[in-house]
C-alpha cells in the first residue's frame, strides 16, 4: 500500500506492475480499489496499474467535510501523485463514480491522457442521490436526516416498491448502501464534499473528438442505476466512441468488461 500525504487528506493507492504504460483506475461509491482484481490479469510487461481509493472509502482520508474537493484541488492531487510515481502521460480507467473522477480528471489534463474507459459512469446524467445531496438549505438537512436516521425513508421505499414506481433492484441497491450507521455518514460525508466536483461535459465531448482520444464505454443492459439510455447523448457526440452494452446489472459491471477483455484476447487502454 502506498499513501500520498497531500495538505487536504491522504490518498491510498496501490502499485502493480513496473512498466511505463500507466493506467489509473478508480472504482465506485461504496468500493475500495480492491473491485478491480478482476482487471489485474490484464496487465501486460509494459504496464503499471495504479488503483486508488477514493477519498471517504478504503484506506483513503479527508481533513474537513467543510473543505470541498474542487477540479483545482483534484488537480493539484493528481500533479502531486505524478510527481511521486515520476508519470506524465496515462491511462484512465473509472467505474460509476470513479468515471467521473475519469472525465474530470481528463479535463484537468486532456493533452495528458491517453485513453477513456469508463463504465457506467457518473458525472453525465446524474441520479437522484446526488441530486438530492445538492439542494440548499432546508431539502439538504432533509438528506442529512434521511442518512442519519433512515426507517420512515426505507418504509416509504417499500411502499413505492410495491405499487411499482420503483425497481426492486434501486431498492435493493439503496438498501445495501445503507446498512449501517458508518455507511450512511459516508454517503452524507461523500456527497457533501463532492458538490463542486461535476465535469463540464461540453469541452470534455469537445477536446476528445479534437484530440481523438481512444474512448471506450462499457454499459450494463440491465442497469437500473445508470442506464444505456442516459448515456446516448453524450457518446452519440463522439463519432469514435467504442460503446459497449454487455448483458448484465450494475454491480458486476467491472467483472463483465475485464472477462470481455479477455474473451476477445484484447487489452484495454494499450
């Protein structure tokens, strides 16, 4: 395990590989960097992996939830772990949330980057949860009541549940998330100091087709939480996009494009 001490908390990340062909994976909401295992027997001789945690999950940690992770803060992250690994060009590899840290990041660097593969990422048409974590005033502190104390939220779930206004699986899927005390501050700690952080997906659309940076996204076509659909828009604007649905949900979505990976005897991001 190796740490990068920054002055707004540290970032736990983990090496495999002593090649120069750098790739920085970024896992989703709930996860650690142990959810990319499966990607591992992909590496090649000339590569290098690095998996983080993202900052709230794994070994990773913030100082103040009053001190926003903001695109320059990130930015000044991201030149400091250059600086200690000795990397100036990479790979992005990025899962639901950790695919917008992936377009963020190469839009911070888009000269930088040398390819795209996301799956099922946010950052492009946002869901309820993050929504919700973004009003002001009153409906936040409404959030920060529904995390602290869910019971009351959890049985008018069920309830929509069973006249069928909410898919089983959303269900499913906010009721894991939400198990626990600890789980449930880290969603209201996640959100609260992720606001800021949002991709400006017009010049990232823009500088991918002017620099006709490899871009692949993987979908799951029984994803409940990000859907193909919600995707259209953004890659119907990039003519080389390498789209990809593959028969699955949303929670084994990193499983599924590493065994298609290997299915077709192809490495991604090379």
């Amino acid at each position: 395990m190796n740490f990068l001490e920054t002055s707004f908390g540290h970032l736990a990340y983990k090496k495999y590989g002593t090649g120069k062909n750098m790739h920085l994976l970024f896992h989703g909401f709930g996860q650690n960097m142990r959810v990319f295992e499966s990607f591992l027997p992909l590496i090649q001789k000339d590569d290098c992996y690095i998996t983080i945690d993202i900052f709230y999950h794994g070994q990773s940690s913030w100082n103040s939830i009053n001190q926003k992770l903001t695109k320059e803060i990130w930015k000044e992250i991201m030149l400091q772990l250059m600086k200690q690994e000795g990397f100036e060009k990479f790979h992005l590899i990025g899962y639901s949330m950790g695919g917008k840290f992936c377009l963020i990041t190469f839009e911070l660097f888009p000269c930088l980057v040398k390819s795209l593969l996301l799956m099922a990422p946010d950052g492009i048409k946002t869901g309820f949860w993050y929504n919700m974590a973004t009003f002001p005033g009153i409906l936040n502190k409404l959030f920060k009541r529904v995390v602290f104390h869910p019971e009351r939220f959890f049985r008018i779930m069920g309830f929509l549940g069973k006249l069928g206004f909410l898919e089983n699986s959303l269900i499913k899927f906010v009721q894991s998330q939400m198990t626990t005390r600890t789980k449930r501050a880290q969603i209201y700690f996640t959100w609260n100091v992720f606001k800021p952080f949002k991709p400006d997906l017009k010049k990232i659309i823009e500088w991918v087709n002017g620099n006709q940076t490899d871009i692949s996204l993987f979908t799951g076509e029984f994803d409940k939480m990000v859907p193909s659909k919600n995707l259209k828009n953004f890659s119907s604007k990039i003519p080389h996009i390498n789209s990809v649905e593959l028969p699955c949900g949303h929670n084994s979505l990193i499983e599924e494009t590493a065994q298609h990976f290997k299915s077709i005897n192809d490495i991604p991001n090379n």
